[in-house]
C-alpha cells in the first residue's frame, strides 16, 4: 500500500514537471531553429513589401524606416532610435527586466553597445563633454609638469653610506670581548 501511494505521488510529480518544461521548451522552440531564421530579409522596395517588413517587426507602416541600402546588410531590419535601458521606465512590468526589453520586441543594431551597464546616448550631462576634456588634460598635464619641474631635485630617504669590505682591513673578529 505505501508503495503504490509513493508510486503515485511519484508519477504526478513527474507529470507536473513534464507539464513545466514542455511550456519552457515550446517558448524558445519557436523563436527561430537557427541563426539563418532571425536574419533580416531583402531591402524594402515596393510598399507592399515595407508594410509586410513593418508587420514582421511588429511596427505601425508610418513608424517603419528601413537602413538605408549601403552594403552593410541589414535588408529590411527597421531603423531604431538610440535609447538605451538606462533611459527606460524601470517600474514597466517587462517580459525581460534585466534587460528591460520586451519578448520579440526588435533590438536596435548596437545594442551590445547601449545595455543598461554601458553607454547611454539620450544622458544629458550636468558637465560638457569639452569642459570634462578640459578638465582631463589639466590634471595630467599639472602631474607631468610638476614632474619635469622638481626632477632636478631629488627625493631621497637619507642614510649612511653602504660599507664594502677593503683589503688590509679588519672590520670585525669572532673574539670576545673581555
């Protein structure tokens, strides 16, 4: 009898756990079997295929704008503004917050450049960039100055003069002293 009550209790936990991770696996099987499968399509030509490119990436027809089409291959992969994760609302309730970004939603082509722990283009800066530039080359350049100025006068730590063994001189014998 407890046997066949452990063999069920078994069985439901291993059903449970089947359940779990087929919905886990489903959700990532249909993102794409390849790399092939998330590469963008041909450049946009006719507006047939712009409002198809548009539906693809799951954006409105006046809200789509392809790269331009100057060899570097992003087909029909939309133009997206820089606004890295830094900038965007932390309290939106994502489908990925550590990313803060959306299941699906298209990516911006840098966007390994502008995550969250990296550079964020829409910062306002409370201090200029030239004036931080400024501030930067006075810094190093009052260290290689007071360098250049104060090399003719040494910084030592003062001591006597290292004594060397010489030749015809007994400096210490094994002898007591008494």
């Amino acid at each position: 009898m407890a046997g066949s009550v452990l063999l069920k209790s078994f069985a439901r936990i291993s059903a449970n756990l089947a359940e779990r991770t087929s919905v886990q696996c489903v959700s990532v099987r249909y993102a794409g079997y390849w790399n092939k499968d998330w590469r963008p399509g041909p450049y946009p030509v006719t507006p047939e295929q712009r409002e198809a490119a548009a539906k693809k990436y799951g954006l409105r027809v006046e809200d789509y704008e392809p790269y331009p089409e100057d060899g570097f291959g992003y087909g029909d992969y939309p133009k997206l503004p820089y606004t890295s994760a830094e900038s965007r609302d932390p309290y939106q309730n994502w489908d990925i917050p550590t990313m803060m970004r959306n299941y699906g939603e298209p990516m911006h082509t840098n966007w390994d450049i502008i995550q969250e722990d990296k550079w964020d283009a829409s910062r306002r800066w409370q201090v200029p960039p030239w004036k931080m530039a400024l501030m930067c080359i006075g810094s190093f350049g009052g260290i290689i100055l007071t360098y250049y100025l104060l090399e003719p006068y040494p910084f030592f730590v003062p001591m006597m003069p290292k004594q060397f063994p010489e030749e015809g001189v007994q400096h210490y014998t094994f002898k007591s002293q008494d």
